[in-house]
C-alpha cells in the first residue's frame, strides 16, 4: 500500500482554490493548451506532406485508441491522489520520490518551453498582423514581452476567469474549423471511408512520420489532473473531463482530416507539400471565400494566445506543487489570499519566458523559424516520455491500492505501449518535428536526461540531509478517501 498519510492542512496563503472549476471548465482549459486550429493548420499538413497522405485521418485514430487506453486508467488513480502536479505526484507514490523528483522538473521545463515555443509562433503572427494595420516599428520581441505580461496579468486573478477566456477562444476557432470541414463535404460529398481509412492506406510508407505529429498533437489532456484540487467534486469532474476532451480532440483532428482528404483526393500530399503553410487557408478561400481566409488568420492568433495561457497555468501549477512540498523555495507555494490564485509560482516563469525572449530577440532569430521550432519538439518529446512512465506506473499504483493487476490495469500498459512506440518514432525522427538541421537544436533532447538526473540527484541529497522534505515528495495532497467536498453532487 502506497503512503497515503495526508501532510497538515496547508495554511490559507498555501493552497489552491477549492470547488471553482467544474468539467466544461477543465475541458475548455485542456484543449486550448492542444491548440487545434495551430495544429490543423501548421501541424496537419505537414502530416500530409511529408506521411502517409489519405491514411492521416486513420492515423489520428490511432493516437487517440492510445491516449484513450491510457486515460482508462489514469482517471481511477484520481480517489487516491490529488496534486497540482499530476505526473510528480503518481510517479512519486509508484515508483519512487526519486524518479518523481527527475519527473516533475522534466515536466516543469516541458510545459515551460512549450509555452515559450507557442509565444514564439503567437508573436510571429500577431506582429505580422499589427503590421498590416500600419505598425512597423513593433518588433515581434516586443509582442512577445507584452504578451508575457498579459499572462502574469491574467495569473493574478482566480482560475475560473481564466476559463472563461479560453472557453471563448476554443469555441471560435473549433467552430471555424468545422464550417470549413462541412463547406468542403457539402461541395465534394462524404467520400468513401475506405479510401481513408483501410488498413493498406493508414500502414502506407510514411506512417512512422504521420504517428509523430498524431501524437504530439493528442498530449495535453493528461493536465484534467492538475486542476484536481481546483475542480468541483474531482472524483467526478475530472473523469468526465479527460473523456470530453479526448473525445472532442480526436473526432475533431480526425474528422478534419477525413474531409481535407476528401477535398484534395489521393494527390493531397503532392498538394500540402507545395507550400503547408498556406494549405488550410487556400482551402478556406476557396470552400468559403476570402473573408473566411481572413477569419482563420485572427483565429491562430487568439488559438496561440489561448494555448500559451493555458501552457502557462500547467507550468505555474506544477511550480507551486514543488515549492509547497519543499523543494523550492516556500515563497512560490503562497497564493493570494483573495482567490486562491498561485501567483507567486508564475513569478520564475515569467522571468524564464522574458530571458529567452530577449535572447533570442537581441540574437536576430526568427520567433516562429527559430524559437518556435527549436523548443515544440523538446517539450512534446518531454511529455510524451512522461506519458509513458505514467502509463507504466499506473497499473502497479492500481494493484499496490487493490491488491491485484485486474483487468482495468491492462488498458493504461497497452495505451504505454502505444505511447512507447511514438515516443521512439518522435525521438528517432526528432528532426521532422523541428523542422531543422540544426545540431544544437536537435540534440536538445538529451537535455531531458540531463534534468531527469537533475531532479533525481535533488531527491537523493535531501533523503540524506532533509529526510522531512524527502517524505513530502510527491504526497502533499494525497487522499485515500474522499473529503467532504468530493461528497457533494
């Protein structure tokens, strides 16, 4: 049996808000962080191009069957654990505070240097347009900073407001999304499923690079957990959150892809790889005209604004989680007395998010070319390989806390499987994920080991030298049986 002695009642100025989020809530928040319209129109054609061309759709599929046997067993360990920092605390109970340590930093630096590649892309973007509109002199740096300072506005206030922003902006570019994918079956007809989805077109050569972007397009529904200890009677909400937006995530991805695959025929990979950047758009104006062309350009923006909150959130929840237990420094666990808000453990982030700016600015790099490129495919590889240990460890927590395997247990190892499979792919073909030639960025992922390492030699010096901090890894909000709220429909 696991340690599942609860830690004193954390002082007000220490803890969350309880009870201010419910599933929708959750379920806004998780798929802004996946950014659909930015991955249907950057990501999704270059699966095209460079994969296994009509068998895209099928390929999606696929990445879902795995985040959703995976997700089988991830919602059963939520009775028994609630953390911020989800994957920190379920590696820390299975399989030890020293691997959970390594875990939760290779999962801070993950979240952070996504969120710092999405600000990347945003910038890009949003400056090209402020351009047009006859502001030359902004630099895309300067974009950048002020969008950091929109974040840690934002941080300030309480969770559920935040929510609310992500809601509107998820709503649009979804729904965008889809006027386009009926447009195009209006006009060309439902098409043959076969076509798309049979076994020869789906395994067809370029299906390793095809898995690479499926499934680095489906993470970011696991951080359901890290809004735990914000959510209203989590045993419930956050269940139902982590189906809603595997559900809505992969019926989206792989409907779109079923209908540009209609609209295109069996040359889409001829035609996506012409120029992918401007795919969807020359789809949009031609299903439903130049305004629609001009909608979806505002429309990445607000979906790059929405998924770099939502990436800062995980990443300020995973700090706070950290600090609260110890490891760092207390001041970054205390909350605003007011509302909950973690305010304090978005400080290093913002600090973080404004040096890499500025470096790469004062160097003369491209945001979206160089930033964007250079730190997507760390921090997906990051999480990914996460998944993975997570997925691994939740059937021996399972069979620690109900003394046997069971067969719920055989869903999450299958899904890790699967998870396994395209971490490898993603890691061999790392490259196609950056878009680069470039050495130094290439080689970032051993970065990842480095931190692992980091965080794990953390945890041995403070099992010898603060065995108290040591115990508190990984465990501050462990709960073996439902609190009063999680009682309450």
């Amino acid at each position: 049996m696991h340690d599942t002695t609860t830690t004193p009642p954390a002082a007000a100025e220490d803890r969350l808000s309880e009870g201010v989020l419910g599933s929708v809530d959750i379920t806004f928040m998780v798929l802004a962080v996946a950014a659909p319209m930015a991955i249907v129109v950057a990501t999704m054609p270059i699966a095209f191009a460079l994969g296994n061309g009509m068998g895209v759709a099928g390929t999606y599929a696929m990445s879902g069957l795995a985040i959703t046997l995976f997700a089988i067993g991830y919602v059963r360990l939520i009775p028994y654990i609630r953390n911020a920092g989800a994957f920190y605390a379920i590696i820390s109970q299975t399989f030890g505070k020293v691997v959970g340590l390594g875990g939760s930093y290779v999962a801070l630096v993950s979240y952070m240097a996504l969120s710092c590649a999405t600000l990347g892309a945003l910038s890009y973007f949003l400056t090209g347009f402020l351009h047009t509109l006859g502001l030359d002199f902004l630099h895309w740096g300067a974009v950048a900073l002020a969008t950091v300072a929109i974040l840690a506005t934002l941080s300030y206030f309480r969770i559920d407001f935040t929510a609310k922003l992500l809601a509107v902006a998820l709503g649009a570019e979804v729904l965008a999304i889809l006027l386009l994918d009926f447009a195009i079956l209006h006009a060309e007809g439902l098409g043959t499923p076969r076509a798309v989805f049979a076994p020869s077109v789906v395994f067809a050569p370029g299906f390793g690079v095809a898995a690479i972007y499926a499934f680095n397009s489906v993470i970011g529904f696991e951080a359901t957990a890290i809004y735990q200890e914000e959510a209203r009677n989590p045993r419930v909400s956050i269940p139902r959150a982590t189906y809603a937006a595997i559900v809505v995530i992969c019926l989206f991805y792989v409907f779109t892809a079923y209908a540009f695959a209609v609209a295109n025929g069996p040359g889409i990979a001829a035609i996506a790889g012409k120029d992918p950047g401007a795919f969807v758009f020359g789809m949009a104006r031609h299903y439903l005209g130049r305004e629609a062309e001009t909608v979806l350009s505002l429309l990445v923006i607000s979906s790059a604004f929405a998924a770099a909150l939502g990436l800062f959130n995980n990443s300020t929840r995973y700090m706070f989680a950290l600090a609260r237990d110890g490891v760092l420094p207390a001041f970054l666990a205390r909350t605003r007395k007011a509302n909950g808000a973690p305010f304090n453990a978005g400080l290093p982030i913002v600090a973080v998010l404004s040096i890499v700016i500025i470096l790469f600015a004062l160097a003369g790099l491209d945001p979206l070319l160089s930033l964007t490129t250079a730190l997507t495919g760390f921090g997906s590889v990051g999480l990914m390989a996460l998944l993975c240990v997570t997925a691994f460890a939740v059937p021996f927590f399972l069979r620690a806390e109900t003394g046997g395997f069971g067969r719920v247990s055989l869903f999450p190892f299958a899904g890790g499987l699967l998870l396994l499979a395209g971490t490898v792919m993603s890691v061999g073909n790392y490259p196609l994920l950056t878009g680069t030639d470039s050495v130094l960025v290439n080689r970032l992922p051993i970065l990842l080991v480095v931190i692992a390492l980091a965080g794990g030699l953390q945890a041995v010096a403070l099992r010898r030298r603060r065995p108290d901090i040591f115990a508190r890894i990984g465990s501050s909000r462990i709960a073996g049986q439902p609190s009063s709220q999680e009682k309450t429909p």
